[in-house]
C-alpha cells in the first residue's frame, strides 16, 4: 500500500493539514532559534549630559526700601577767617525703591562628583533703583551764611546713588542675597539632580 493511499483511505483530510501545519511551525521555530544563537550580540550603551538653562540677564534677589538723610556742610569764612555764623548746613530726607542682584552671565556651575556640584557667584550689584522721593531740603544757616557759597543738592543727590553708597545698601543686605542665591541656583540644579549636593563659593 503506497503512502498516498495511506492517507487518502485512513486519515481524514483535517488532520492532513494538522500535521502540516505542525511540522512548519516546528521548522520555524527551529529556524528562529538557530538564527539567534549565529546573531552577533548587542550591547546598549546610555549616557546622558545633564545641562543647567540658567539666567544670562540680571537676576534680582532682593528689593530694598531705602529711606535716609543727607547732610552736607560747608565752612564759613570771612577774610580768610573761619566763622562758625557763616556756615551753611542743608538736610535732605529720601527714599527710594531698590534692587540688589547679580549678573547671571557670570554665574558658573562645576559638577564636581556623580551628584556634587560647585557654584561660583559673582560680585552682588544694585542692579536698579525706582520711586525715588526727595523731601524739600532743610537749611540751617548761620547768620552771615550768605558770605558762604550754596550747597549744591543735585551733588547731594548725586552723593546718594554714587558707587559708594551703592556699595553700602548691598553689604547691609548681603546675607539675604546670599541665602536668595543659594535657594535661587540651588532650586535650578535640584529640579535636574534631586540628590545633588552643592556648595556655593561667593565673590569678594
């Protein structure tokens, strides 16, 4: 009896095409198999580089009320003489809105370890000052003070937000800018690295 007989009379049709369909599932997946062992082996490799988008413009970290008075004096003389009643002595009461910060262009952030990073911070600046409000000055004049020359105001004014004095309304207020800085830079770099440790090294 020859094997087309064979499944022509004892074998149903339906299991024919079982058993085909058997043997070409197991071919394939013998195929897939050996196709993984002859594959050459991939190794996936990440890396990151963690960037910090900080501030180029200046950054304010506190604003100042500033009230204050200004005393200006000038001597008088009269013949060459130094004469107290030829003095003149103006008073000038202000008050003005300040902001003290820095310049964020200059800010630098150094990754020292996996999670440790340094800041350099630069020299605090008052950055702008508004609202200013000068009271009418105060004159107290000796008697014969119109021998004596003016008190210029515009130079007191001028005195009030010379360099000097800008300099004065940012080391009364430094360790809050500090501690503003620090939250300010530290909040940036946590918000990428919530381990990061860092420490903060300041300008003279």
């Amino acid at each position: 009896m020859t094997t087309a007989t064979y499944f022509r009379r004892r074998n149903p049709l339906w299991a024919i095409i079982l058993s085909i369909i058997v043997i070409a599932a197991i071919a394939a997946m013998a195929g897939v198999a050996v196709g993984r062992l002859l594959a050459p082996q991939q190794t996936v490799v990440s890396s990151e580089v963690v960037e910090f988008v900080l501030p180029q413009q200046k950054v304010t970290l506190a604003s100042l009320r500033v009230e204050g008075l200004e005393r200006a004096n000038r001597d008088g003389r009269i013949l060459g003489v130094p004469l107290d009643v030829a003095d003149r002595t103006k008073y000038l009461i202000y008050k003005f809105d300040a902001n003290v910060g820095l310049d964020g262009s200059q800010v630098q952030v150094d990754r020292t370890g996996a999670h440790s990073y340094s800041v350099s911070i630069p020299a605090f600046d008052l950055l702008s000052h508004s609202n200013i409000h000068f009271e009418d000055p105060i004159n107290d004049d000796g008697i014969l003070a119109f021998l004596t020359d003016e008190i210029s105001q515009s130079e007191m004014t001028n005195r009030i937000l010379s360099d000097e004095k800008k300099a004065d309304y940012v080391a009364n207020s430094i360790e809050t800018v500090r501690a503003q800085a620090e939250a300010f830079y530290g909040g940036i770099i946590t918000s990428v690295d919530a381990d990061a440790t860092i420490t903060f090294e300041f300008a003279q």
